[in-house]
C-alpha cells in the first residue's frame, strides 16, 4: 500500500496498522501529533534520515520503544520517513521472558522483524556478585549484539527508543558522579565507524510516551525480570528532575533545548575555548 499523503488529516489518510484499536479522541491526537512534532524535530535537526537507508529498530517491548516503532511507523506511512525499517529484539535469556509476545504482535501489524536469542543474562550473572546492578554490563552487551545484527541484515544505522528524561538524567549523573558535563547525543558513530546510534525520540518527554502507550495498549514486557532495578543512582536523578519539574512545571523541556545552546566560553573547558587567546586580544587592543 502506498504511504498516506503528507498532509492531508488522519481521517482521510488513514493510519499504519499499529494505530487500528488506537483512541479517536481530541485528547490522543493532540499527543499523537505532539510526540510526531519532536520526532520529526530530531530527525530533521540532527540530519538522521538519508533515503534509501535501512535501520535497524530495537525494540524491548518496554514502552518507549513501542513508542518510537509506533511514530516511525506513522511517519513512513505519510511518506516523511524515506527508509526500510527491520524492528529486533534481543531475547537476552531473562528468567520468564515471554517470548511469544513480541513475535505475535510484529507478526499481526505485518512489521518486518528478528527475534535474535542471545543467553547474555547467564553471562551477567556469573560475572557480577549477587545483589549487584545488571543494568551497565547487561547494556553492553545487548549493543554489541544489536552492532552485530545490524550488520548481518546490512542496516546503516542502529535506532534507539531513548528519550528526553533519558538524556537529562544521564547529564545529571555525569555532573554529580563523574564529573564531566555529557548527556546521551542524538546521533553517534559506533567505535568501529560503520554503524551509527540514532536517538529520534530525543525531545519527547517520559511522560507523554507513558499516556501513549498506556492509550495504544502495547503489549509491554516489563524490564525487571532479573530482578536488577532497585538502588540505581538513575533512579535518584529522576526523583530530582519529576521533582523540579513539579515545582517548576517546563523546566525539562527548557534544560533539554539548554543542551543545544552551549556558550563555550562560559564554561571552564579549556579544549573548547582558548581563553589564552582573551589575553592576546587584549594586548593588541
């Protein structure tokens, strides 16, 4: 079937598949077309798409990936999205993991998809001690399976469903434990140089994707399965940030549009500004 026109309206254009049990209420498209609005801005802003390409979509069956699936989908059904989609997921041999649910969902939407096997909890948990945090080392090497994947199916890039409170929060950890000033970029090169990371939900706030996917009903698979989310530090940073964001409603969205708008020279980085050079502009003044 050939993509909707770009702009004619969701009744007359219809919509992909995913979107057949989705709400019709004025609430739901509002969010729709908010969540397409900062997608489209991040995929335009940070120069993600080249036609033809092909990428690879991991998808965890958590609610931000769905919902990253959901609005790509959208956007190459209007014809805005010039790529081949292949949506995987990495059955990383979890204890209890549903394995049918993901198959069954792509399979009824007709998604082009891979369910790739890969037993890296068992890694995991003979390496870390009991009680530790999986999450870091889990991470690892779940990417390095997806590089992998990509590879085999000849897909240019690797297409992740972080979002906005993701970046901020990874900029706060990085602030208070490492003492750098680092979020999650957009857009990046694996170290290898032949596969590229792309983060399009990079504007869209938690929250929104929650309602989402709460108002699409996806099939979610719950992330703590090993039993490894209680005590993360990245659970203190969003304490902080939902709490900010309470008392100070649209500060997130302002820090995030904050990272873009960097005065170097207000900074103490001395490798992105030559403030040597303030002293010479002076002398010859």
């Amino acid at each position: 079937m050939d993509p909707a026109p770009a702009d004619t309206d969701d009744a007359a254009a219809g919509a992909h598949p995913i979107y057949a049990n989705a709400p019709r209420s004025v609430g739901f498209n509002k969010l729709r077309k908010r969540l397409i609005r900062h997608t489209r801005e991040a995929l335009e802003k940070f120069s993600m798409v080249r036609a033809g390409e092909k990428w690879l979509v991991a998808l965890s069956g958590g609610k931000d990936s769905y919902g990253m699936l959901a609005l790509l989908l959208d956007l190459k059904w209007r014809g805005l999205l010039p790529v081949e989609l292949l949506v995987c997921n990495l059955d990383q041999g979890q204890p209890n993991f549903p394995k049918h649910i993901l198959p069954q969902y792509l399979s009824g939407i007709g998604v082009p998809h891979r369910i790739e096997y890969r037993d890296t909890y068992s890694i995991v948990t003979s390496k870390l001690p009991v009680g530790a945090t999986y999450c870091s080392l889990c991470s690892r090497l779940r990417r390095g399976n997806l590089y992998r994947i990509a590879r085999e199916e000849g897909c240019t890039a690797l297409v992740l469903g972080h979002h906005r409170d993701d970046s901020l929060e990874t900029f706060f950890m990085n602030l208070f434990h490492g003492g750098k000033v680092a979020a999650m970029p957009p857009r990046l090169l694996n170290d290898e140089g032949d596969i590229e990371v792309l983060r399009p939900l990079i504007f869209c706030g938690e929250d929104d994707l929650q309602r989402f996917s709460d108002a699409m009903a996806f099939p979610i698979i719950p992330c703590d399965l090993c039993g490894s989310q209680d005590g993360l530090e990245r659970n203190a940073m969003k304490a902080m940030l939902a709490d900010i964001e309470k008392r100070m409603p649209g500060r997130k969205d302002v820090m995030i549009r904050a990272m873009g708008n960097i005065n170097a020279s207000h900074m103490l980085d001395t490798k992105l500004f030559d403030f040597n050079a303030l002293f010479d502009k002076r002398t010859e003044t």
